[in-house]
C-alpha cells in the first residue's frame, strides 16, 4: 500500500452553552472547503447528525465539492452513554438526515471520541444491521479519553462483517500515539509525524482526522462537556499553523476518501474481541 494520506473531518460542534457561545463550526468548514477544494483534495466528512440537519446547504457544498460523507453519531455522544438501544436509534436517524442531503445511502461510520472500545462491543453488529459498510472507530493503544490498547493496526472483519479502518498510531517512546490526528499535528514537530508515515506498517491505511474547531484561534475558549479543563486547554494550542501543518501532511501524496479505500480490501483479518487466540471462546470451560 502507497505512502499517501487521506484527509478527514468530523463535522461536530462541542458547544456548552449555545446561548452564549458563538457558533463557528459553519464559517470554519467553508473555509477548510475553500482550501481543499484550491488543493484539489477529496475527503472524507463524518457529520454529526443533528448539526448536518442545521447546516444543510453545508453539507450540500461537502457532496457537490466531490467529498464523502460519514456518520459520527446523532449528538456526538460517547457510545458507553447512549447504550445499544439509544445507539440503534441514534444511529439510524443520523444515517436516515445524511443520506437524504447526501442523496445517496451513508454506509461509513466513526464513533464520537473513538468510543468503539471493549465495553462496548455491541457497535459493529448494530451498525451492520443498520447498512454500514465502513468503521473508522477503533483507536488502539491508551487514551486520556477512549481506546482499545491490543486491538489490530491495520484494516480488519469484524465478526459482522463490518470493515474496521483503526487510526494510524505510531511508538513514541513507551507512548502509541495517532500521530496524524488533529492534537498530535498541532504540536508535534514535523520529523515525528514525517517518520510516523515512513515507517507505517505496509497496510496501514493512512489518514488525518481534524475538526472544525482546530482551524479556529479566534474561537473563545471554554472547557468540554466530556473533557475537563486540561484536555479542553490542549484543544486551544496552536490552532493558528492547523492548516499548514494539514497541507504539509498531505504534500507527498494525498489519498481517496476512505470508503473509496475500504472498497478495495480484500482477505482481510477477522477480530473477534470474544475469541481468545486459539479460537476458544473467553470465559468457556
């Protein structure tokens, strides 16, 4: 598999208090559009539902500037949160508002905060029930907030069928790190992500993922609701050179939309987090 790195974007917006918050999320992403579309660079978009159903001649710029659109929940609500009921329905009425203002069925998904973890191993199945094809879900290695440290690298089955693409991470010292996600390209020097890219596992599929909000300095802070003080601190670092540092990831070669990636894998890997690795079922006697 080729060097190239894939763009992504999760279109959410992590507003407290609406009330008293300015919304940017809408002027910052026809701005990223602006650039991308200069660039010539497709990408794919993972919409929260309930903000897509506000900002539908946004999305409608994202389709008609050839970009592909995702699923990233209904309200960006972490999985262990909603449970598998209120996943399900969530999931659908997200899937059902994209696929309208998409005019085509959605059949890609990542979870809010990469919330596909061991305690809730109920998402893959429920999203092939609802049609998806695609995950971008699993981060694995160790995270201030979700992650699933022992979890496979590079492209994998689920038992449902369901693809699995996990984010690209990379050794750094004692620390897995996803380098090429929006913290770690704001305040990582360059050699590291450089030499994340270089010494990729050949199947790895490589890609950014961004926010609207990382592209924004003037935004005035405020702490997370799922976050905390500190975490939403970082969220504000170096927001200015987002951009830059975006456009020199992608210089040495940019990569489709994942979907498009994910239709071209074949004899992939079944992970089945109930197995252990002999195939015998955990907790069986």
């Amino acid at each position: 598999m080729d060097r190239s790195v894939s763009f992504t974007l999760d279109f959410e917006d992590l507003r407290t208090d609406p009330s008293v918050q300015e919304e940017r999320v809408g002027l910052v992403t026809d701005r990223i559009l602006d650039r991308l579309r200069e660039l010539k660079i497709r990408g794919t978009f993972f919409c929260v539902g309930e903000l897509a159903s506000r900002h539908p001649e946004l999305i409608g710029r994202v389709v008609a500037d050839g970009h592909e659109l995702g699923v990233h929940g209904l309200h960006h609500i972490p999985n262990d949160l909603l449970g598998p009921d209120r996943f399900r329905s969530d999931n659908l009425e997200a899937k059902r508002i994209l696929s309208e203002l998409a005019g085509k069925e959605i059949t890609i998904y990542r979870a809010p905060q990469y919330s596909l973890i061991p305690s809730t191993p109920w998402v893959p199945e429920i999203l092939s029930e609802l049609g998806f094809l695609v995950s971008t879900s699993v981060l694995p290695a160790r995270s201030p907030l979700y992650g699933w440290p022992g979890a496979p690298t590079t492209p994998f089955l689920w038992p449902s069928g369901l693809i699995e693409l996990p984010s690209p991470v990379m050794k750094l010292g004692p620390l897995t790190i996803p380098f090429l996600g929006g913290t770690y390209l704001r305040l990582l020097p360059a050699a590291v992500r450089r030499r994340g890219v270089r010494n990729a596992h050949s199947e790895t599929v490589l890609w950014t993922y961004c926010h609207p909000w990382e592209f924004d300095p003037d935004e005035k802070f405020y702490v997370y609701e799922h976050g905390g003080w500190l975490i939403s601190r970082v969220g504000w670092l170096n927001r200015q050179n987002m951009l830059k540092r975006v456009e020199a990831t992608l210089r040495a070669g940019v990569g489709k939309p994942l979907g498009e990636i994910a239709a071209t894998l074949v004899d992939l890997p079944v992970f089945d987090p109930t197995q252990d690795s002999n195939g015998s079922e955990i907790g069986a006697v």
